[in-house]
C-alpha cells in the first residue's frame, strides 16, 4: 500500500464531546440496522471495541465479514491490509470502509511489490530450484497476488506450521515476507536451522546481502521486515518479569525475535493468546509480549488473574489507533447520508490472485 492521508475531519468534529459522539454513533447504528456490520480488531482501543458487532485477528474479521453476505457495509476498524482482505473475501455488493485511510501497518509496508518482483527475479539468477513464496496475510493485496501467482500461499500466525510444511512438500525453498520473525521463529520449530539454513533478504542490498552460496544453501529466505510493536520485546524483560513475579507464565506474540520466543513460556497468535490466559487458573500471573490495548483489555475482563505487558514503555500499534470514534462517527453518518468514503476496492486481476493465495491457505 502507498502511504495515503486521511483528509481532515469536517471542522465541527473538533466541538463534539466523547458522550455526544458515542450517542450519535448509537444512533446512526440504530438507523442502519443490518446495513452496516462494524469489525474491531483486538489491537483497536477501547472506545471503538465497544461498538464492534465481531472481535478478532485479521484473519478471523475477514473470514466473518466473508461469511456476512447481509451487509451492504463492513466498517473494518483495523488497518488496510485487513480492509483490503476483508474486500477480497466479500462480494461486489458489498463495499468495505477503512473509516481512517492512514491506518496502515508498517510492517506491511516494509514490502512493496516493486521491491518484491525485484528480489525474486535476483533470486531466480542464482538458483535452479523451485522457490515457494509464503507471506503473512499482514501484507498488501499486491504481494498476496504477487504470491498467488507464483503458486505460493497466505498464512497467518496461527497456521504458519501448516503453511510452511505445505510450501516444503511443494519446492526445495521458501521464501517468507514480510515478517521475518514469524517465518524464522516458525521454521525453526519445524526443524530449520537458523544459522546454516535460513538467510535475511535486506530489499536495499544487491542480493539481499547475501553471498551465492548462502542463498543456494538456504531453505528459508525471510524477507527483512518486522513488527515495529512486537519488536520492541526483549530477554531482558522477560528476565526482569520473572526476577519480580515469581511463577510467572510468560507468553508472546511469534512476531517476536527468535530470542524472545525461545526465552518465554509459550508463544502464539493473538486469538491463542487470549485463549490461553482466559481458560489457566485465577491466581496465575501472566506476562505478555503483545499490544498493550489487547493486554489491558485482559487484564480488566480476566480480574482475578495478575495481566501485564512485557514492556515498561507501553506502546499500542499507531497505525491501528488512528481509528479514534470521530472516525467511525463520520463514516457511518457518510453512509446515511448516501455518500459512503473510505471504500477500500482492491482491482483485478490483482483480487483474483490475491484470493488465490488466500484460498490456498485456507485449503490446507
Ligand atoms: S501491530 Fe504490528 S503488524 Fe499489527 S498492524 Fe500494528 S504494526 Fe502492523
């Protein structure tokens, strides 16, 4: 996605109060009805979950707003990439609303297409083998169908295994974009070695930085791109959590580092972080390695269990906090007014080859 501005707000926002905007927001909810399904991803602040008909990954939001067929308006509170799956996955009928257009995820923005075609013909120069590309569904609808079209696959956190156990049944490499820490922390539970047999592709350098030989040897090629949330995780809080509350459960997010992964308890997608801390035991302590609005949410729905972030300096998804409520207000009053903005439309063909990677991983 090219970085896109949101134009300002109508001036009159600025005078309405946190209470007048929650009733207008009711009540344009209440005279759209069935029109308009409102997703929240768990990452949104709390002033917008409260409105969200559906909560869950980015995933999950989109397979739901597939699976509603009634709606003729899915208002995705999340950042794009979500509201571009969300339209691939709907039908034309539908129009899918991203209500701030500068909700966008930096870690997806670490790949354009540009520089991905570039790395791939680069890569098809020195290999003769058959290359499988795989990418985080956190990415752009052009790289999904870049991955589509070379037979490749989506995947998410939660099914990355069975993804990457798919990719190696179909070719002797993969290559993993745009996060390289779900890729390496996910093949290296599945036995890759991460020194001999996985390299990093820096898009800035001629052949990612890597030398000839290390690229044929390798069986994962990670694209260089990360999470600018996940990665400010550290061992080192993981050891001050443990040094300050003894029998602590730590539990983090695989877009962590390989080092953080490995230093804590468990490790897994948003969703199964939620399930494991709502179904332990009250009493339990539980240090989490993920974005401080999930993290407090926990920790006020799940009272009679100790929740905390990881780290000191709390730092929510900025891209994801632009959906503040005078967002969502405007966009629903647009559509009442019959004049919807924000529609996110992802073209052909790049919609039907971005589908074709989608589907394949919810095939396997
Ligand atoms: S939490 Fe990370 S991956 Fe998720 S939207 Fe924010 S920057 Fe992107």
């Amino acid at each position: 996605m090219a970085i896109t501005l949101q134009d300002p707000l109508p001036d009159h926002f600025a005078d309405i109060s946190p209470e007048e905007t929650d009733r207008l927001i009711a009540k344009c909810r209440e005279e759209l009805g069935d029109r308009v399904v409102i997703l929240g991803h768990h990452y949104q602040r709390d002033e917008i979950i409260k409105w969200a008909d559906h909560r869950g990954d980015s995933l999950k939001l989109s397979q739901l707003a597939g699976a509603n067929t009634k709606a003729e308006y899915i208002v995705f509170c999340g950042v794009h990439f979500m509201a571009e799956t969300a339209d691939i996955l709907t039908t034309k009928e539908q129009s899918v609303i991203l209500p701030n257009l500068s909700a966008g995820c930096s870690m997806a923005d670490m790949a354009s297409i540009r520089q991905v075609e570039h790395a791939w013909s680069q890569l098809q120069s020195v290999v003769d083998c058959n290359v499988v590309p795989v990418t985080y569904v956190n990415s752009t609808a052009a790289i999904k169908a870049f991955v589509g079209r070379n037979n490749g696959a989506c995947c998410t956190s939660s099914n990355a295994a069975r993804v990457i156990s798919w990719a190696f049944e179909q070719g002797e490499k993969l290559m993993f974009f745009p996060d390289q820490h779900l890729g390496r922390n996910t093949s290296v539970a599945l036995g890759v070695d991460p020194d001999r047999e996985m390299v990093t592709w820096d898009p800035a350098l001629p052949l990612g930085g890597n030398s000839t030989e290390a690229i044929r040897q390798a069986k994962v090629i990670l694209w260089k791109g990360h999470c600018s949330v996940h990665a400010r995780f550290t061992t080192e809080q993981i050891a001050e959590a443990r040094a300050t509350h003894p029998g602590v459960k730590v539990i983090v997010h695989p877009e962590c580092s390989l080092d953080v992964v490995k230093a804590a308890d468990a490790s897994g997608s948003t969703e199964f972080i939620i399930q494991a801390i709502s179904s332990s035991e009250p009493g339990t302590t539980w240090g989490v390695g993920t974005e401080i609005n999930l993290v407090n949410r926990l920790a006020r729905e799940l009272p009679d269990r100790k929740i905390f972030c990881l780290d000191p300096v709390v730092c929510p998804c900025s891209t994801m906090y632009r959906i503040h409520p005078y967002y969502l207000l405007w966009s629903l009053q647009n559509i009442l007014m019959g004049a919807p903005t924000n529609i996110i439309m992802v073209q052909e063909p790049t919609a039907s080859d971005a589908r074709r990677a989608l589907d394949r991983m919810l095939s396997l």
